[in-house]
C-alpha cells in the first residue's frame, strides 16, 4: 500500500534532516519513530511508505546483536543480582532474630540480678549501682521476638 505523494514528501524531508543532524521537532534520534514525528505523520504511514523505509533502512545500521560474551557478562550480572537480593534478605531476617535474642538476653540479666539479690542479698547489685528496694530496669520482651527464639 502506497503513500500519498505529500507524505512521501514530507518522510523524505524528515529524513534527510535527522540524517544530517538537523532534527525540528525531535531530538534527533536515528528511529523510525523520530521519523514519523519529524515528518508530521503516523507511525503506520512510516510502515506504508515502503520505498521510504527501505532507503531509511540502508542508511540507518541495524542493531548489532550482543556478542556471546557481552551474553554471558549480562547474564553473570543478572545472577549477581538475584545473589545480592537474596543476601539482603538474609541480612534482614538475621539481623530480626539478633534483635530479638538481645531482648531475650536483656530479660534473663534482668531476672539473674533480682535472683542475686533475693539469694546473696544487695552486695551483687549493690556494686552495679543498684539499691537494695531498687527494682532492675524492666525490658519487655515482645511477641514475635518470643516466637522467633523459639521457632530457634
């Protein structure tokens, strides 16, 4: 299928300006999509104007396709990355259960000093700086935190 003459005209002028550099209404990218808006046309005029795109075509070079080691390296790099992602999940899911073991652990030193203090009296606490009626400071351990220790 044909193009009219003034489409035609109008490609082929759209043309040579994005060949020479020298793009009005585009920024100047060498695509059959800059074409069709540097002519003022559709996209599916583009495709129409057989002659048109075959000259388009011999200017233009086609894309290269990737190398076999350019497809490997791309390939390494997608692995890396599952790698990385996985990683920091790790990270985090450690990092929860290391958060809840210093709470568990806050709670047993807490509950060691007032066994200490019930059994030898306050010279053990005393020297931490903790008065006789003083009570230890109180951590509350949270749920998940329980469950994660013993899911362990």
């Amino acid at each position: 299928m044909a193009v009219s003459p003034a489409s035609e005209a109008k490609l082929r002028a759209a043309m040579t300006r994005l060949l020479a550099g020298q793009p009005q209404h585009t920024d100047g990218a060498l695509t059959k999509e800059n074409l069709a808006r540097e002519a003022g046309v559709s996209h599916a005029t583009v495709h129409r104007a057989t002659d048109v795109l075959a000259e388009w075509n011999a200017h233009i070079p086609q894309p290269v396709l990737r190398t076999p080691s350019e497809r490997a390296r791309d390939d390494t790099i997608t692995t890396l990355r599952t790698q990385l992602t996985q990683a920091r999940e790790q990270a985090r899911e450690l990092q929860g259960q290391l958060d809840a073991l210093a709470t568990v652990t806050a709670n047993l030193y807490a509950e060691n000093l007032a066994l200490r203090r019930r059994l030898h009296g306050p010279t053990p606490t005393a020297a931490h700086g903790i008065a006789r009626d003083e009570q230890p400071p109180a951590v509350i351990l949270p749920r998940a935190a329980v469950e994660a220790v013993e899911l362990r």
